[in-house]
C-alpha cells in the first residue's frame, strides 16, 4: 500500500541530503517521523552532507537554547512583576509613616546586619539602599547629629578610594569628612572588579543606646512571633 505522504518522498530526500534534521523535515513536510526513517534508512550521506548535517544540528541546539533563555527571561520577567505586585500589596496595608513600623523594619535589619557586639551602633553592607536606610532613621528617628556619624570602607585592590569615597557621600547624603578610614584587600591585586560594586560601607554613630534598644526589639519581637506559633499548634 502507497503512503499519502509517497509523492513527497522525493523533496523529503533532497532535504535530507541538503543537511536538515529529520525533525525539521517533518515539521516542514508534516511528514509523520516513522515514514521519514524508513526512507532514509538506506540513504548513504557523502561527507560532506555528513558535515553539513552535523553544523545544522548544532545551529539548531543554539537556536533553540537562544529561544530558551529568551522564555525563561520572560517567565523570570513575569515573577518579578508578580512580587512586586505583591509586595506593594503588602505596604498598602501598612501605615507607613507610623514610627514604631520604621524602627522595628530597622531592628529587624539591624538583628541580621549590625555590630551586636561593639561600643557603638553600626551597620556594614555593599547595598546602598540598606545603608541610606540606617542614616535617614539615625537622622530623623533618633535625631543623631550628621557630624556624629562616620563612615569606613572596605574596598578591593584596584579600586580609586577617592572615587568611592565620592560615591558613597552622595549616595548616603553624608560628607566626604564623614569617611575616616578606608582599607584596601591587597588579596584581590590582579583581579578586576565588577563595575557596579563599590565596596563595603560601614556606617557608624557612636550612640550604644540605640544598638541595645534595636537588639531588643528584634528578638522579642521574634520570640512574640514564635510564642504565637507554638500557641497556634498546641
């Protein structure tokens, strides 16, 4: 018995000798693939339609690894939309301008990221976010003074400290008298730095009363949160 498909056979052999993929051709011809295999089961491929065969199927590996990354950059795309939808929800049903939120969002970072054990209240971070943060709470929470507030750096071989320096005053609305020390890793000598890190910043207030409240707060609200829990599952 004939196949429908025996009056393309002829096309499906060119294209295969032209170097296509059996995948192709059946996609192209809609040729089912158990027909193509059995036409071209006796074909004998030169060496160089060998070749050519071979540099499609890589061709078509990296056109389809292209179309990969660009759908998972879009499905990446469409979660970060999603969080970001979420957590405006979130901040819609906060009252913001409350004091105590603003302190206790500030303990909660300071539990994970500040000096717990120094004589002053301090926080070290590369986001400059996290560290415009602290100082606009120091500022306009707790009423340090500007002058009170001093800054060191930690930064890698081959970065320009008065740059940096530049940088982080501006970020931080804070004076370049503000940064006293800057230390330099001489382990990082010979290997480049990515453009957008600009080192670790330590942003320091002498003030030791506000490093105990925040520890405070942190951990009995945690423990609040905890104790909660457990009531619930008892």
């Amino acid at each position: 018995m004939i196949s429908q498909w025996y009056g393309l056979k002829p096309r499906a052999i060119k294209l295969r000798q032209d170097g296509l993929s059996i995948k192709i051709i059946e996609k192209r011809l809609k040729i089912p693939r158990s027909t193509l295999s059995g036409w071209f089961r006796l074909i004998r491929l030169s060496s160089q339609q060998e070749h050519k065969l071979e540099v499609n199927r890589r061709l078509g590996l990296v056109k389809a690894r292209e179309k990969a990354v660009i759908w998972h950059n879009k499905q990446k795309e469409n979660r970060l939309r999603l969080a970001e939808a979420e957590a405006d929800k979130t901040l819609e049903q906060i009252n913001l301008p409350h004091g105590s939120v603003s302190e206790l969002a500030l303990a909660m970072l300071y539990l994970g990221e500040g000096f717990k054990k120094s004589l002053d209240t301090g926080i070290g971070n590369s986001d400059p976010t996290i560290l415009r943060f602290f100082v606009a709470m120091l500022l306009n929470f707790y009423r340090v003074e500007k002058n009170k507030i001093t800054c060191q750096l930690h930064l890698r071989a081959d970065q320009d400290p008065n740059m940096i320096k530049k940088y982080w005053s501006e970020k931080l609305g804070l004076p370049l008298a503000a940064f006293q020390a800057v230390s330099q890793d001489k382990r990082t000598k010979g290997r480049p730095t990515y453009p957008d890190y600009k080192g670790v910043c330590i942003v320091r207030c002498g003030h030791v009363a506000i490093q105990r409240k925040l520890v405070y707060l942190s951990k009995k609200f945690c423990e609040r949160i905890i104790g909660q829990n457990q009531g619930l599952r008892a």
